[in-house]
C-alpha cells in the first residue's frame, strides 16, 4: 500500500505594530515571539531530515523582523525594560504593572517561582525597585524558547539565578534576543535552499480579502449580518495586499512564492480571479469551506475516519476565465488537535495518537494518492504545551521519521507530482471560523472600525487627486490604509475576543488612521480621537462581596458593596460621565441598598427635573393601567435581559428625594404605586425587600435608568442587569414546597458504571444522599461500551425512542438499571456511544446534543416528570437552554434545571453546526458581548446562561471563578449571573469510606480509638518497602499535572527529601513528574515510594496508613482527596485555594482549632514550610493524637451538603417559576 503524504503547514504572523510617523513599535510581539517560536520552528528540522513542513511567512511580520534594531526604531516594551529600575517614573512604573505582568496561569511565567510570586500580586500591590527590575527581566526571559534558554549561559545563568537581579543582567538577555532575530529569515531560506521546505505568503498585512474586494461578501454564510453603513469595495487593494506581498517576499527571500495562504483561510470566488493573475499556484482554505463549497457535510466514525477521504485528501483544481489554480483544504480536527488538545497528554501520547489518526486515513486511501493537510499557527499553541511544545514536536517528528507509511512533503511537490484531478465548481465565500467572515464584520464595534477605515480612504482619495503635489505624503497615506485594513484589528474588535489589551488595539488602529491625516497636513476629525471600544472592563465592575446593612452614603459597609462604574478606557481616553459615575449596591435579609455617586448636587438634579428609576426583576404582573408613566421604551426593557415585576422611582430634590414603590403592568409601560416615602440623601436608597416581593434565597436583578423630564437619559449598565443573592435570615430552615422532591440528574458519568474523574464519584455518593433524604433520584447517562448490559443487569424499557438529531431523527433504548434502589437510566445509541473512551472525540458535539435532548424526550415515555434536572459539568449542559427554547410546551417545559461546575475548563466549545443539531439554530449564538460565547457554541456557558441556578462545589471557587485568573474565560458570563450563582462543598460516601469498616485496610479505627492507624502505617511501609522510621509518612493520591501543584513538589523535593519526610505517591499524569517521583524511589528506596497508575485498594490504604496528605493544588474546585484523608486521621497540607480553602482550616495550637496545615502563596518554600510545621507537630504525640481525633470528627458527609441541594433545588424550582410568570403556590 502507498504510504499517506502529509503537508503540515505552520502560520507565521504578526500584524504591523510599528508607528512609521515615530518608528515606534507599540507592542512588542515581533521581538518576543521571534526569541520564543520564529527561530524554533525551523531549525527544530535540523535534527530531522527527513521531515519536510511549509511555512507560511506574513509579508508584515517579515517586514518587522528586518527593520528591528535599527537605530531609528524604538521598541516601547523594550525601553521600559532597558530603563533603570530606581529612575521609572509613576506612569511608567504603572504601565509595567499594568501591562508587563502575565497571567499566573501562564506556563511561562509558572517557570520562574519569582515571575509567578509577581505575577500573582494584586495590582495595587507594592512593588519596590527590585521588584521592578525582576519583573523586566523575566518578562522577556520568560519569551526566551526554553531549549535555546538552556543552551545559551548568557540566559541559563539569569534563569538559574531567577531573582535579585541586578541592572547589569538586562543587556545579555536583549543582546541575545537581537542576535536570535538577525537569524531568523536566514534560517527559513536556508531550509528551503536545502529543499526540506517550502515557503508561502499571506497578502501583505494581513486583510481579509473577501472584505476588501466587497463587504456584502460576508453576506454569503450570513444573510443577516448587521453591515457598516458604509460602502467599501475595493478589489484594487486587495490585489495591491497581495502585489506586495510578493514583492517583500521575493526580496528577502530569494524566491517568488507559489502557494498563498490567504489571510485566516478566508476564499471566495471573488479572490480567484486575483490570485490566478498573479501567478499563484495554489491556495489553502478549511475543510468547511470544502463542505460548503460542495453542498455537502463532513463527519467522522468513532475513530476520526471521514465519511468522504476522496474529497477532503486530494488536491482541487479551480478554473474560471480560462485560468484555473490548485485548492488544498485543511483536516480541521488534526489540525485543532495539535492547537487545543494534545497540550492535555504527554508528549508521547499526544505524538501517537496523531500518528494513529494519520495511519487510520492512509488505511481508506487504498491505492490512491492522499494529501492530509495539517495547518494552524506556528506560534500560540505551543505556549500551553510544556517546554513550548519542544517535547511534543521532538515526539512527533520521532515517529513521522520512523514511519515507512507516512511521507511529509509540501504541497507544491506533492501538486506537481499529483496534479489535481477534482474540478471544484463553486467556491465558497468563508474562512476557517465557521466558513463565515462575521468573526471580522458585524459586531457593533467592527461596523465602527469598518466606516472610519472607508472614510478615511475616501477622503484620502479625494487629496490624491486634488492635491498631486502631495503624491509622495499620499504615498505614505495608503501605507496607513493598507495597515489598517489587517484582519487583527477587526478580529480584537469583535465581541468573541478579548485580547487584555483591546483599548490598545484600538488606540493603534485609531492612530494609524490619523496619520493619513497628519501626512496630507491636515487635522483628524474628531472620531478618531474617540475610542470605538465603550464596553466596560470588567475590573469596572464586581458582585457584592457579602450582605451589608449600610446606614448612610458614607458607611464603610459600601467597601463590601457590589458596583459598577460607568465609562472606561485607557489612559487619557474616558468616555465623559453623565449623570452617573457609579452605583453600588447590596443587601441583607430584610431590605436592598443602592448608592448612586454622582458629579452633580441634589439642588442641579432638582433643577433639572432628573430622575432615578431602579427597575427590579421578578414575576410580571397582570393589569395594564397605572399612574406612573415609565421612562424606557418597550423594546430598551427588553433589552435589560430580565423582567421588570417592581420599579422604585426616586424624585431628587434640593434637600432630600421622594421616594415610589411601583408595581410594572403587564406592557411594563406604567406602573402602580405601592408605597411612598422620603429619603433624606437622594444618592442613599434603601428599599424594604417585602415591597419588592423577594425574600431570603430570592435572586434579584436591578438596572437603573437616569430620566430627564420623563425621557430616558441614561441606563446603568448599558445592557444586563446588576445581580445579586438575597441572604437567607439566620440559619438553615426547611425549604419551601413539596416534601418530596422528583429530581433527575444528568451526568456523563456514574460510579461504578462510568467513570473518567471525580464527577462519577460525586453524582453517585450526592444522589444516593438525596434519596435517602426520602427524594424520588434518578439519574442518566449513556450506555458506553464500558457499561455492560448483562453485568450490570440493565433491562429495556423505552425500544426506539426517536430522538431528533439536526435534519434526521436517531433512534435510542432505554435502559433501567440500579445503583443500590436508585433507578438509573442508560440512553443507548451505539453511533455515538458505543466506543472505547467517553470523550475525546471529533463528534463531541452529536454525542453531547443527542444526550441531552434523548433524556427529555424519553420523560413522557417513562411517565416521570421531575420537579428539576441536576445538571453535572458541561456534557449535558444544553438541557436548560432546549427547556427554554425548545421544550416549551408540555410538562419538560415546566421543570426547573440546576447546573453543578465541577470542571470549568471542560466547556464543550463547537461551530455553529452544534445549534443546527439541538434544532437551536433559528435563535443563533447568545449575543451578549462576552467572549466565548458570541463566535463559538460554548455548551457549559449556554447552560450557565440557561440554568435556573448554578452552583460549584466550594464558595471559595464559586467567588474564584469570576475573576480572569479562574474564570477560563467566562469569568464575564458568570459576574453577569453570580445573583443565581451558589457554592456547595463536596462530601465523602460514608459507606466506602469508613476505616472502621474498610475491607481494603489491613486494620480498623476510629475516632475514639485512633492507635490501630499506626499499625495501618506500619505495613504500608512494609508492603511498599519503605523503613520503620519515627518520621511522618506523607502521601500524595493525585493526578500528576502542574494543576495539582506538582511544580512546587518539585522544586521542594530535595530540601524534604534532607529534612527526611518520607513519601508514598499514587496516581498519573505529566510523564515528567512521573519520572520524577521513580527516580527518587530508586534513588531513596527507604524513603520513597511510587505506585505510578491507579489502584483503588491501594489508595486506601494509603489514606489509612499516612500521617498526613500533600494537596499544593494551583486551583481546586472542590477536592475530595483532604475530605477522605479527615475522614481516615491523615493530616491534610493543603494550599488555601477554592474547597481546599473552605474545608481545612489551619492549625492552631493555642486556640486549638484547625485540621490541617494551610499556604497561600504559590510558593515551594510556603509549601515546604506547612509541611516542616506538619512534621513539627507530629514530633509531639499528645498534639498529634488530638489532631488526629479532630479531622476523624469533621463532619465531611454528604449529610449537609445535601441538604444545602435541597435548599438550591427549591430555589431553581422558584426562578423556573418567576421565569414563567407562574407565582409560588404554598402547600
């Protein structure tokens, strides 16, 4: 059989960050990325001959790469970096906080303990000049490939030396990263003059041809987008991007280039014409494009193979007006793959199952001639893979060298030997988002950028004819023009990204467009001073920390307030204040707190017949009349994102406010005074809840609208609502409603049947809790491979269940089975989950859709209504969001959901095909203006939107998650919906966990009889080799990732290992830290163990036989391993993050509280010093016995969690009604 050719395809690009006018780069992305990927990528070929790629140079970043470090360019990052740390200014020292401190959760910065103990601080920290210098140094070393890092001493030494540098340190580290770029074109010819690449072009900064040619273009997968009001259409620029890009690249390269890859793959016909005139040979566009361009549909089996090979694999010919070129389009899956999911495995396992997809096509290709295309930026994947991705590509290209059944080639070779035989009638206008272009057009801020683009051009235009004198400055102009018709800038004005830096982008984008105007001698219109960004940052607002019963306008309480502060920008660029410049708000059990601060006096709000109107949300109300005429106009209301049920008007006066409680008609056009009183500060509001028919546990959300002489003026927050949690009244009380509650819960996963982490043990130990509560629990999954029918005793009792699926309908059975009396319902459909796995597959999307819809279309049938669906993580996520849409009629569209997050990484982001398969289609994306939500079906954050309520498994986390260090980028979404948004502590099962009666312990305790645990301890060590020592034995039962704070482990091993702890670890994970953990225990034989994998039994009786647990977690949900370790005396060391921080309290020897040993810090040595505390303590018995009795008698039961479910469960029952307009009905 012939062996399979694959082109891989690597993406270079930077768009033009420099200022021509000032030869000033504005951000510093062309340096660093050179020292970190540019120079790599290549010269990794060198170890591996045989592997051939191409690179796809952007004429824009080539152009960068080569002016930097002349004399007349300045790099703004780089000359704060060089500037002596003592002689920074306060603008400068805030810019450096600002903006050269990265995320902690950046891998590179997680390199350097000092880089991230920087990074880490609050930004209203103290930074001394130390400080200062650390922070610009790292900040570029930590952009240093990590292999050249280790073979060059100049930045070895800074990275071993880590802190306390001095400013003498600086030069090395920039003379280096000069020296790296000077090397980084050469390094590319080379390769192609040697023949192991080839080398191709993007227009030259980077638009998106389509667009320039003509904007109506983007009308082709979007028939409803929202275009600028501007005409622009200019297939002459396009041709000019692409002119030029030749040119720049046959000057620096050597070579005229013959394959193009249009920018962000976006084709169309339109572009055709233009690229066959200018003697291309081939272009690249996505396998979506393809589909769409054949009318057709792509899938895959269980395995990755696609139902059409012939079409995907093989080149295309495309012919029009007597001239045709080649189209290859890319294998999306693989190629995302590498960009999102290998990064999760180890290097080897990521490079085999890569390799194994590779293989499963050339086994359908027969005896043709393949061509999988594997194409993605060369650069930023490889940030969130270990080492920068050194240890994955080393992987990859090991195996793609040894391969006699794979062939790397290019595409012009393969082209050339190949010639397409496949004629491609139509070309379908899109790019590789979604075959559509609205990721560059439609929002409200493209649609600005768009219009002062073509004004800009057009009145440019204009100077050039009327002005010929001025030819070359008109010149330069179109330079400007050309810039700002890049796709970054429209891509970071989209509302699906957030760049941490879009006020800059804006800024930039602005500036080069001014400059057309500076040129030609003239003065820029006012607009273009003007930022087209006004969407608020979401520092500007927060949710209340805590109820707060403030008294005044100047309480201190108001510092625990949540608030909003309306305008935002950067710099000197504020949008001007109105009426409003904030309002805070919180409350407690009795009564809602508003304080509104503004720039002017009562006296000015009198004379100006200025008033306050807070809406409030709740059920909406019957009558249409009412004396109070609104100020917002229906369709505004609308827009709030809630229903209005109560307004409070407040009339302001010289000397105090008028105050109304105003019940909303059913139009929410006026509104029936309910109560009237003054206020003597008319910016101070306090409301009693009983007017505003909430209570303890209700939810509310307000906005304030600013009237002038009745007319709305102003609206506070511009679009959404301030949220907020009413706080139940004492302690916890017996939830309203039915004793019994029918609860079916939806989980991908239930021990023991199914299980891939955590979430099986929970829904499974949480459930059983609930029915022994006296609730009628049932839950469902799928019927994986794994879950055998006649070992489980699964019996049918739904045969064809038909349950639609996009445009067909897929039949399903439905199995009952038991987990001791609770029913649980298996949904088998063998297409989808009938494989080896539960994840990971390229049809995620059909299994996740499917699921959800089968489990509410099988409750008629089954005769089960339930009061509410308990939705685990994000599998079964879109439930509420078809209740809401969908399943409106009949019983299902009465039940309340309640979604659980126990893993916020794991969203289940798709294409928009996702909505087409749940029938979600005709209400499109969420357009709420968060990203992650607007350009992608993200599933966890639709349920989010969706759900009745939200909860995750610890407060702590709950508060976490919406901020941008937690949040995975819905950090936005959920301080949008923190008002439903709840945390409930995990339990443990008593039943499995219990060392008075564990079978798998060789010896049995108790609290009140703690001494048989040392006789657990001792044959553990006997059983794992480990010596009698008088030493505490410290046990790790964890996954082995960074995320569990294995670094710090790491970096503290050698000072516990002379300290002389010993060490047992169970578990898998990083291939590095598994390596680690064996090397040590064949080193240290006596004091080391390590069970590398995973072996239940086992696992217990280390939590039996250690003395204390290590949990150093970066992040934690929730965590359940500190729980087991109470329960069996093992002292947990934990750091103070999310369940860790709400269930182990640190040790207190003189007030004699405490259960564990806590840190905060992402710090080793916090970490090492709570576990040197720990053994401390063990060195005094009578202390240690007592701690041990304590953690034995925590209660870590499901026993109040679960009914803390219960209390959440009613409270979802209660907003599904206030929902549907239906009031509470009492028992």
């Amino acid at each position: 059989m012939k062996p399979l050719h694959v082109a891989f395809i690597w993406h270079m690009h930077q768009p033009y960050y420099k200022d021509d006018l000032t030869s000033t780069y504005l951000l510093p992305w062309v340096r660093l990325r050179s020292a970190k990927d540019y120079y790599k990528m290549p010269a990794l070929l060198d170890a591996y001959p045989k592997i051939r790629s191409t690179f796809n140079l952007v004429p824009s970043l080539l152009a960068q790469i080569e002016d930097y470090g002349k004399e007349d360019s300045v790099d703004l990052f780089l000359n704060l970096s060089r500037r002596a740390a003592a002689e920074l200014s306060s603008e400068e020292r805030g810019f450096i906080i600002r903006w050269m401190r990265e995320s902690p959760r950046a891998l590179r910065v997680q390199q350097s303990p000092r880089y991230l103990e920087l990074a880490s601080r609050q930004p209203d920290a103290q930074f001394t000049t130390q400080d200062m210098r650390d922070l610009q140094i790292w900040f570029n070393l930590a952009w240093c490939d990590p292999a050249w890092a280790e073979s060059d001493p100049r930045l070895a030494e800074l990275k071993r030396k880590d802190r306390h540098f001095s400013e003498a340190d600086k030069e090395p580290l920039f003379e280096a990263q000069m020296e790296i770029m000077q090397k980084v074109i050469p390094k590319y010819r080379e390769l192609a003059e040697r023949g192991q690449a080839e080398l191709t072009f993007s227009p030259y900064y980077h638009p998106i041809l389509p667009l320039l040619i003509h904007l109506d273009s983007a009308r082709t997968a979007n028939p409803q987008i929202q275009l600028p009001e501007r005409h622009f259409s200019h297939r002459e620029d396009a041709e000019r991007q692409i002119e030029l890009g030749q040119g720049l690249f046959e000057r620096l390269l050597g070579t005229r280039p013959t394959g193009m890859w249009p920018s962000e793959m976006a084709v169309g016909e339109s572009l055709v014409p233009l690229a066959t005139r200018a003697g291309i040979d081939w272009m690249i566009s996505d396998e979506e494009v393809l589909s769409r361009s054949l009318d057709t549909h792509f899938y895959r089996d269980n395995e990755g193979r696609v139902n059409a090979p012939d079409q995907l694999y093989r080149p295309f010919r495309v012919e029009r007006e007597g001239k045709s070129i080649g189209m290859v389009f890319r294998d999306s899956p693989i190629s995302n793959s590498i960009g999102f999911d290998f990064q999760r495995m180890s290097a080897v396992d990521g490079a085999r199952n890569l390799v194994g997809r590779l293989k499963r096509i050339r086994d359908q290709q027969g005896d043709k001639d393949y061509l999988a295309v594997i194409a993605l930026d060369g650069e930023n994947a490889w940030e969130f893979y270990p080492r920068d991705g050194h240890d994955f590509l080393n992987a990859l290209f090991t195996e793609l060298e040894a391969s006699t059944d794979i062939v790397t080639t290019t595409v012009s070779d393969f082209i050339r030997e190949h010639p397409p035989q496949q004629s491609l009638s139509h070309l379908h206008t899109g790019s590789w988002i979604g075959a559509s272009l609205d990721t560059w057009i439609g929002d409200p801020e493209h649609n600005v950028a768009w219009d002062l683009l073509a004004e800009t051009r057009s009145w440019l235009e204009d100077q050039s004819r009327q002005r010929p004198q001025l030819a070359d400055a008109a010149a330069l102009g179109w330079r400007e023009i050309l810039i700002t018709e890049g796709s970054d800038w429209f891509w970071w004005f989209s509302r699906k990204h957030d760049s941490g830096m879009d006020t800059i982008w804006d800024n930039q984008f602005r500036l080069h467009l001014r400059n057309v105007y500076k040129l030609m001698g003239q003065r820029a219109p006012a607009r273009l001073f003007q930022p087209i960004f006004q969407r608020t940052p979401t520092s500007e607002r927060h949710v209340p920390a805590e109820s707060i019963s403030p008294k005044s306008r100047s309480d201190p309480a108001w510092s625990k307030a949540g608030f909003y502060v309306v305008g935002s920008g950067f710099g000197a660029l504020h949008r001007p204040a109105g009426v409003v410049e904030r309002v805070l708000y919180g409350c407690d059990p009795e009564r809602v707190y508003i304080r509104i601060d503004s720039p002017r006096s009562p006296a000015e709000l009198d004379s100006q017949k200025i008033e306050f109107w807070i809406y409030c949300s709740g059920p909406p109300t019957s009558g249409h009349d009412g004396k109070l005429t609104l100020p917002l106009a229906v369709t505004p209301a609308a827009e709030i994102g809630f229903d209005v049920a109560q307004v409070v008007r407040v009339v302001p006066r010289a000397k105090g406010a008028s105050v109304t409680v105003a019940r909303v008609n059913t139009e929410q056009t006026k509104a029936e005074p309910v109560s009237d009183f003054n206020e003597s500060d008319p910016f101070y509001i306090s409301v009693p809840l009983k007017l505003l028919g909430r209570h303890g546990g209700d939810t509310l959300e307000m906005a304030l609208i600013v009237s002038r002489e009745g007319r709305d003026i102003e609206q506070v927050p511009p679009a959404g609502s301030l949220g907020l949690r009413i706080p139940a009244d004492g302690a916890l009380v017996e939830a309203p409603g039915p004793k019994q509650l029918k609860v079916l819960v939806a989980t991908s996963e239930l021990a023991p049947f199914a299980k891939s982490g955590g979430v099986a043990d929970v829904a499974a130990s949480l459930s059983k809790e609930l029915r022994r509560l006296g609730h009628d629990v049932r839950v469902v999954l799928p019927r994986y491979r794994q879950v055998d029918i006649g070992k489980h005793g699964l019996k049918p009792v739904i045969h064809d269940l038909p349950v639609p699926l996009g445009a067909q309908t897929v039949a399903a059975t439905i199995f009952e089975g038991r987990l001791g009396e609770m029913v649980v319902y298996f949904v088998d459909c063998p297409t989808l989950y009938d494989r080896d796995g539960m994840f990971g597959f390229g049809d995620d999307d059909a299994r996740s859709v499917y699921f959800s819809r089968a489990l509410l279309e099988m409750l008629p049938a089954l005769n089960f209504t339930p009061d509410v669906i308990h939705i685990h993580d994000w599998f079964p996520a879109l439930v509420p969001n078809l209740i809401e849409r969908v399943y409106t009629e009949g019983p299902a569209g009465e039940v309340a959901t309640a979604l659980t997050i126990h893993n916020l990484a794991a969203q289940g982001v798709f294409g928009f095909g996702a909505l087409t398969l749940a029938g979600l289609d005709k209400w499109g994306l969420i357009r709420v203006g968060i990203p992650g939500l607007d350009n992608v079906v993200n599933v966890l954050g639709r349920g989010i939107h969706y759900a009745d309520v939200v909860n995750t498994v610890s407060e702590r986390y709950a508060a976490e998650i919406q901020t941008p260090e937690f949040g995975e980028g819905l950090d936005e979404l959920l301080r949008s919906h923190a008002h439903k948004l709840h945390g409930i502590v995990n339990g443990i099962d008593y039943e499995i966990f219990d060392p008075h009666r564990d079978p798998n312990i060789p010896h049995h305790y108790t609290a009140s009889a703690p001494e048989p645990k040392a006789l657990c301890r001792a044959e553990l060590r006997s059983e794992l080799g480990l010596e009698q020592v008088d030493r505490p034995l410290c046990a790790m039962v964890s996954r082995l990732y960074d995320v569990k704070g294995l670094d710090l482990v790491e970096q503290a091993m050698p000072a516990l290992m002379q300290f002389g702890v010993q060490v047992v670890v169970i578990g898998t994970g990083d291939r590095r830290y598994e390596d680690m953990f064996r090397r040590y225990a064949s080193e240290r034989p006596g004091q080391v163990a390590a069970a590398i994998g995973f072996d239940a039994p086992l696992a217990q009786r280390i939590y039996a036989g250690a003395d204390v647990l290590w949990m150093p977690s970066r992040y934690e949900p929730g965590g359940l391993a500190q729980l087991i370790a109470l329960r069996y005396g093992t002292i947990p060391v934990v750091r103070s993050t999310g369940g860790l921080a709400d269930t182990i309290k640190d040790y207190d020897p003189i007030g004699a509280t405490g259960s564990g040993f806590t840190f905060t810090p992402y710090d080793p040595w916090q970490f090492y010093a709570a576990v040197v505390r720990a053994a401390e303590t063990y060195r005094h018995p009578s202390l240690w016995t007592w701690l041990v009795r304590r953690a034995m008698t925590e209660d870590v039961s499901w026993s109040r969690s679960a009914q803390r479910y219960v209390q959440l469960f009613h409270a979802a029952i209660a907003a599904s009604r206030e929902r549907r307009g239906v009031a509470a009905v009492p028992d």
